[in-house]
C-alpha cells in the first residue's frame, strides 16, 4: 500500500479521525500497513476487543482515545466485513486505520 493510496481511502471516510489522520499522512507522518502478506481479518473480531475495552474505559472513568467511540460505532456497523489494519504515526497523536478488504476505503479510524 502506497501514501497516495492510504490517503485516497482516508478521504472516504466522513470521520473526524480520518480526516486527521489523512492530514497528518499528507504532511509526512510515517504509516506502515499492517497486514502486508496477511489475509483480511473479520472487523467482528476487531469490534469484539474496541468494545470491550471502550466499556471498562467508560466505566472506569478513564478518557477514551479521541475517535475510540465513533470508531466503534463504525466496526459495529461493518458486521462481517473484512479488514486490513494501517497506522498514521505522527509526533502528536498515532491512529489506527481499518480498511475494507480491497484497501479502497476506510471502514474505521481511531
């Protein structure tokens, strides 16, 4: 996967935290693709981990990651849907992309 085309995929999305990370992947923040030789995962499985961690967040009174709750919504959403995994890693802040199975769009960011 290219910069050129993470950011295309990025641009997609209508979430906060992608909109950010695609700003910061254009200004130089490194990204490394995550699932290079690997198979598309289920977002299930992804939504399965975020949530649970989202909830003790929650109901330990820790602040959530910027994006953690919309993100979540998203993976709900995307049910069975296959994903690879990205991250945008700038100074300031590090996301982590979930992209759809052809890596044309983003399914969530966080």
């Amino acid at each position: 996967m290219t910069r050129e085309q993470l950011a295309a995929a990025l641009t997609l999305s209508d979430c906060d935290a992608a909109q950010e990370a695609r700003a910061r992947l254009l200004a130089g923040a490194d990204f490394t693709w995550l699932s290079d030789g690997h198979r598309a995962q289920s977002v299930h499985r992804y939504w399965d981990v975020w949530s649970w961690r989202l909830e003790v967040m929650l109901d330990t009174g820790v602040m959530p990651r910027p994006g953690l709750a919309e993100a979540v919504a998203h993976l709900r959403a995307a049910g069975e849907a296959e994903t690879h995994l990205a991250t945008v890693s700038a100074p300031d802040r590090r996301f982590t992309v979930f992209l759809s199975a052809d890596l044309t769009s983003c399914i969530a960011c966080m």
